[in-house]
C-alpha cells in the first residue's frame, strides 16, 4: 500500500526513540509525534495481566463516525515500561505498518458511504463467540483488510521468493499469521466460499505491498 514507505522511513529516522526499555506512556507520545501525518491517527494504551512482561500486540479500531484510527498497543500489566532490543525492532515496525494499513483500509471503504449508526468503540482485544468471530471475517470489508494482511506477511516473512507462488501453496506455509487465524476459527466448516474471496484478495494486493 502507499503507506509502507513513508511509515517505514519515518521508523528508519526515530530508531533510537524506541530501542531500549520506556516507559508505556512514553512510546505512545513518540509515535503520536513521529506519526503527525495523517492528524487521523491516534494511539492507546491496553493493559492485560495475562500478558507476561515484555509481551505486547498491536490491534487497531477505526471510528468512522469521528473519521479517526486508533492504533492499540497492548501490553502488560506487570510492568509499566516495554523494551525492544533491535532485533525486536524489525517485528515492531512491520507489525506497527502492517496494522496502520489495515485500519486505513477501513477508513477508505467508509470513505462513501452514508454512515450514520453510533459506533461503540472497544480498544480491549477481546473475542466474541466463535459464531461472532466467523462472522466477523466473512465480513467483506474485513476479507479485503486481512488480504492486505497476508500479502504483507507473505512479503515479510518470505523475502526473496514469488510471493504468488507461496499463495499458491498457502496451506504449505507456516507464517502467515492472518490466514492461520482465518483457518483456525473456521476449522472443522466448509469456509471454501470465504478462503476464496480471502485469497483472491491477497492476490490482487500483492503487487501493491
């Protein structure tokens, strides 16, 4: 997406603002400064106790009532500082890119729409039901923001090799976090309709990754 660069380039240039250990309010101030384009974007903090020190996520929720993303960082409730060493640092950027893309996809679809539902916003990354989950990913909307996903992971993860030939052997490969999640809550369904429009969203972003 035309995001990568400029959010990779922006990391490139604020490396030492996020190597070493801060504190959890200090990392959310520095990506609130570095990332001063688009003024949309906002970041939060969720704390978890089931999360060991050190372990954190990114998630992301986009408000189309106030045209706004926010990007999640959820993390421990052991300790109140985060440290990433730089081999931690590569993960973060793509993880950090790869979800700021996801919800901008999201704004886009929203872009032409007539919207006028009041969304409650949930910045806890809590599931539903099984039901709801499955629900939740046959969605369209999300189909295309996931396919975005995978051709990331595919990039990312399988450096060097035709990434439509790792797409082709999809069910060969093993990291590829999105498309596990997808196989995971469909598992034991006959999701062949989903896994086609999964897939063929992928394909058509690849290029464009």
């Amino acid at each position: 997406m035309y995001l990568s660069e400029k959010i990779h380039n922006t990391f490139d240039s604020n490396l030492d603002k996020f190597v070493g250990e801060f504190t959890y309010t200090a990392i959310r101030r520095r990506l609130g400064i570095i990332f001063n384009f688009p003024a949309d974007l906002k970041f939060k903090i969720e704390k978890y106790d089931d999360f060991e020190e050190d372990e954190y996520n990114l998630s992301g929720v986009y408000d189309f009532n106030k045209d706004r993303k926010y990007i999640v960082l959820n993390v421990s409730s052991k300790k109140n500082t985060l440290r990433l060493d730089h081999q931690d640092y590569d993960q973060w950027t793509f993880l950090l890119s790869q979800v700021i893309q996801h919800e901008t996809i999201h704004q886009l679809q929203y872009q032409h729409r007539d919207c006028h539902d009041i969304a409650k916003l949930d910045f806890r990354d809590l599931r539903g039901s099984l039901n709801e989950e499955r629900e939740y990913l046959a969605d369209k909307d999300e189909i295309d923001a996931y396919g975005h996903d995978i051709a990331m992971e595919i990039k990312y993860h399988y450096p060097g090799k035709d990434p439509y030939n790792i797409l082709k052997n999809i069910s060969k490969v093993r990291k590829l976090p999105s498309y596990n999640y997808y196989k995971q809550t469909f598992r034991r369904t006959k999701w062949g309709m989903v896994k086609k429009r999964l897939l063929k969203k992928t394909y058509n972003w690849i290029k464009y990754v």
